[in-house]
C-alpha cells in the first residue's frame, strides 16, 4: 500500500507501507519525495527499495499486492517493475 501526501510545499511524498506480521502493524518502508507524480520517478523508486532489500538479505521477494490510489501513473510503475505481481512470473529486468 502506498500513498501520496504533502509533506513539503510544491512536493508530493509517497509513502509505500507493508503489514508486518512479526508486529502486526503496518510500517512504511520506503518515503519518497517528488515534484510530480512520473512513471520513471517511481520505477527509480522501486528499484532503489528492490535493491536495499536485495542488500539486507531479502533477495526473493514477493509481495502479496498491492493498493494504490486512483493515478495510473502509480498501477504502471508497479507493472513495469513487478509484471503482474504473479510470484510465478519474471519480473522486468531492471538494468
């Protein structure tokens, strides 16, 4: 789940947040501000959180969907970076 706020003046901030199940809470992840929203602004994004998570020993992911808001900017970013969001499916080659 991801959402998008002002959090600075001309800005919007995106927000991803995940259920944890060891809490039972939901934690942001990953914050992200940008001057508008852009499909290459959120690809960049996603890889950045692919690769910290890849980092810190998290290299299969597989998230169990995802909930955004109205902008289709937001469901195309998704799509390129994770396909369908099928753990069975390859994801996009991000290089």
């Amino acid at each position: 789940m991801f959402d998008h706020v002002k959090c600075i003046v001309s800005f919007t901030t995106m927000t991803c947040h995940v259920y944890d199940t060891t809490y039972y809470k939901i934690l942001a992840i990953i914050i992200c501000d940008m001057k508008f929203e852009n499909i290459k602004l959120q690809q960049i994004m996603w890889m950045k959180l692919n690769d910290i998570m890849v980092k810190h020993g998290f290299s299969k992911l597989n998230f169990k969907g995802f909930m955004v808001d109205h902008t289709q900017t937001n469901h195309n970013a998704i799509r390129i970076i994770y396909s369908c969001g099928d753990a069975n499916v390859k994801m996009v080659d991000r290089k």
